[in-house]
C-alpha cells in the first residue's frame, strides 16, 4: 500500500502533455508483432498494462526493444507466426491486454495460460470466451469465465457472423484480430458504436477492413482473413482518459487557465469533453490536426463553475472511463447531475458505480448509487469537506478511482486520503509529479 492525502491545490497553469494513449498503445505492439518488418513507435505510453502487452509479444516471438530516444522498435513474425509462449503470460492489470490477446492467440495453433493481479481475477472474460470459442478456440478458466484462463488455439479457425449483445470495443477487437489468421471473412455487429480504434489501425497496418453503417444504424464491420500486415511508423496522442483528470481539475480550481498538448480527440472516445462544455465548462480546441489518421488537439481549460445535467446514456460508450472523474466534477457543479445506462462500470478494475459513491461520500459529497448509475447533487462550486484524518477512500487496486479522488483531494478543504497510489502506474505514471508541476507554475 502507498497512500497519500491529497490537498488543496493552487491554480493550474501554463502547458502540459500527458502520456500517449493506452488503447493506441496496446494496438500498436500487437499489430507491429503481426506485421513482418519493423514498425516503429513515437509516444508509447510506458505504464504497466501496455508493458504488459509488450511482455506477452515478445513471449510469443516478436522482438520489441525501447531506444535510448524513446521511440520503440518492434519486429514482427508475421500473421499466423506467434510462438508458443514458454510459460503464463502475465497480464497484471491490463484487461485490454488479456481480451485482445485472447483474441491473437485463438487462431493460432498454440495454447497460452493467462494470469493477473487480484483485481484482473475477479474480472469475467466470457463475453469474449464465447465467440472466441465459436471460431474453435478451447478454453479452460476459473470459475465465472476468470482468470487464471488457458486457451489452445486453433488454425485454421472458423470465420463467424457475431452480434455484440452488449457495446464493448474489447470484444470487438478480440473477435477481429482473431480474424486476421482466419481465412473468409469475419464479420462483427455492433449495434451502439464503440472506440474504434482498431479498425483505423487494422486498416493503417494493410487489413482489408471494410466498415457498412446498416438501416438500423449498426455498424457492420468485415475483415478478410489470412491478412498481410505491413510495418508502420506511428505517433501515439495523448490520452484523452488521461487528460480528462487535468481537464476536470482545471475546471474546477479557481484561477486555473491550462493547456494540455496533444489530446487524441477520436470521436469515439471525447464524449466527455463534449458534457463538460454542456455543463458549462470552458474548453477550446487549438492547433487540431490529424496525426496517424486520430484528430489531435491542445486543448485550453479555464475554471468554470459548472452546472449540473442529465447525462445522456448514449455517449456512455464514448467516455465509459471518464465517468469516475465526471463524478467528481458533477461533486462541485451547481444543482442535480443524474447518470444511467452505466451497467458495465460495474465489471471495471472494480465496480466503479459503488467504489465512487461510497469515496464520494467519504469526501463529504451528496451521492445516490442507483441500479446503473449514480445522481450527485453538487456543492455549487464550494470545496469538498474531504475526508477526516485517518480515514482513506478506498480504491480497490483501480486507478482510474485513485486519481478520480486525488483530483477530488485538491478541490476540498480538508484533503483526501486516498488509500493506495501505487495502482495509477498501470495507466499514468507521471500523474502525481504532472500535478505537482501544473499547480507550481
């Protein structure tokens, strides 16, 4: 355990980069290992959970090294090319890791044993064993569908026609790189459109991927199979899962006017800058281009005194990682914030609805925990009590509600004590000294 407690906090000024983003991140050290030759990558985001993936590939073949400039190397075996890994593959955290992972592995005539820290255990994978295992893909796991989890491989697998019953981009992309050494077409269905992350890069590394938006408004997304991935040269933007906890703070400190550079603004992931401007914020887009075929721009946040709404469930998809950080911003807004459709929060790093609500109100927050969501009634502004000597939030090895209630902790009186800071290395771990350096400039 590491805790801290977290205080008011001065201004937030001058400019900031946050780290390169998580899902780009893991993508492109899976797919550069699929591709032969070298793909090289600018901005790799170095926390635990892509490091994770990096482990994983090298144990199944590839060859992926850091140079001392930064940019990372990697060369690739080839579609249909992985190795049998030589022992488990260690996942700690990182469930984007194991469900994509899962899915590289199960059209590959290998067998791979899965294994994660206590919080990945509890996490189910039978959303994405099912249609896995549709391809032939056999699987041994815990009970629940939980890690530790064995999968044999199998080559070649059987192309399917899959409909996602529930909006998860994991499943999405475990299905389709499955496709990628399936020969046919592999064809997912996703009713409500979700990060789309690995259909750019699918496409940016050579995959015949097409996208077809049906009457009803689904989107229909085939891959031909037996592809031939070609190296690339990527540049990785910032999080915007990460800069969303800069943005928020921003927001909320008096006297704040910041800029954080380089925010990836994929439509299918900004969702919560979008609510923040509806409930008041001020945040401007500078500088927007395109950057490795993702909208990038530096974004400007000055302290806003916000106003709560209901938010519309539909973006839940779009900002499903933000939701601990909108909680502590609708904490401070002025009137009612109510939030639905949040089900899936439920089975994250922890169960993030009631994790949330019971650290809000630890910190002196008006909180009502729902079936699938929370409503906040907020402070109008005024700081946060915080939370008494002695007593710590609890944040259950997540580090999305360890840096939710650290950015909470500098807009109280008291301070928050969050309980343990060493879980925010998996995705962040520049976030305490990057907070520290925007509130001394």
């Amino acid at each position: 355990m590491r805790p801290r407690r977290f205080t008011a906090s001065a201004p937030l000024k001058g400019r900031i980069r946050v780290p390169g983003d998580k899902s780009i991140s893991h993508r492109s050290i899976m797919l550069g290992a699929l591709a032969v030759g070298e793909t090289r990558v600018t901005g790799l985001l170095e926390g635990e959970d892509v490091l994770s993936t990096a482990a994983a590939m090298r144990a199944m073949g590839a060859t992926i090294t850091r140079g001392d400039d930064g940019m990372w190397h990697v060369h690739g075996v080839g579609v249909g090319g992985l190795l049998q890994p030589q022992s488990a593959l260690d996942m700690g955290n990182s469930g984007t890791s194991t469900r994509l992972l899962m899915g590289l592995v199960a059209s590959h005539p290998i067998t791979a044993t899965f294994i994660g820290d206590a919080s990945l255990s509890k996490r189910p994978m039978g959303r994405v064993i099912d249609p896995l295992a549709m391809m032939g893909a056999d699987f041994t796991a815990a009970p629940g569908g939980r890690l530790p989890l064995t999968l044999r491989g199998i080559s070649p697998a059987v192309p399917i026609e899959y409909r996602l019953p529930v909006a998860s981009a994991q499943v999405k992309s475990a299905i389709l790189l499955a496709g990628l050494n399936t020969p046919g077409i592999t064809t997912v269905i996703e009713p409500v459109p979700t990060r789309d992350h690995s259909e750019r890069m699918l496409r940016g590394f050579g995959a015949d991927l097409t996208v077809e938006i049906a009457a009803d408004g689904a989107r229909i997304i085939r891959l031909k199979g037996e592809a031939e991935l070609k190296p690339q040269n990527i540049v990785v933007p910032g999080d915007p899962s990460s800069a969303a906890f800069f943005v928020v703070a921003a927001l909320l400190i008096e006297g704040s006017d910041l800029i954080v550079e380089n925010v990836g603004l994929n439509p299918t992931r900004a969702a919560l800058f979008d609510v923040l401007r509806l409930m008041g914020g001020s945040i401007e887009e500078q500088n927007l281009r395109e950057v490795g075929g993702e909208p990038v721009a530096d974004l400007r946040v000055r302290h806003s005194l916000l106003t709560g709404i209901a938010v519309d469930p539909a973006v839940v998809p779009s900002m499903v990682d933000e939701f601990p950080i909108l909680f502590v911003a609708a904490a401070l807004a002025k009137g009612r914030t109510v939030t639905t459709g949040l089900e899936e929060l439920r089975v994250k790093e922890s169960d993030r609805i009631s994790a949330m609500r019971a650290a809000l109100e630890l910190a002196g927050a008006t909180v009502t925990e729902t079936e699938d969501g929370l409503i906040i009634d907020g402070t109008g502004g005024d700081p946060l009590p915080g939370t008494a000597d002695g007593t710590a939030v609890v944040t259950h090895l997540d580090h999305r509600i360890a840096m939710a209630m650290a950015i909470a902790g500098t807009v109280s009186r008291n301070g928050v004590e969050v309980d343990d800071t060493r879980p925010i290395a998996t995705s962040f771990p520049i976030f305490e000294k990057l907070l520290q350096r925007a509130s001394a400039m």
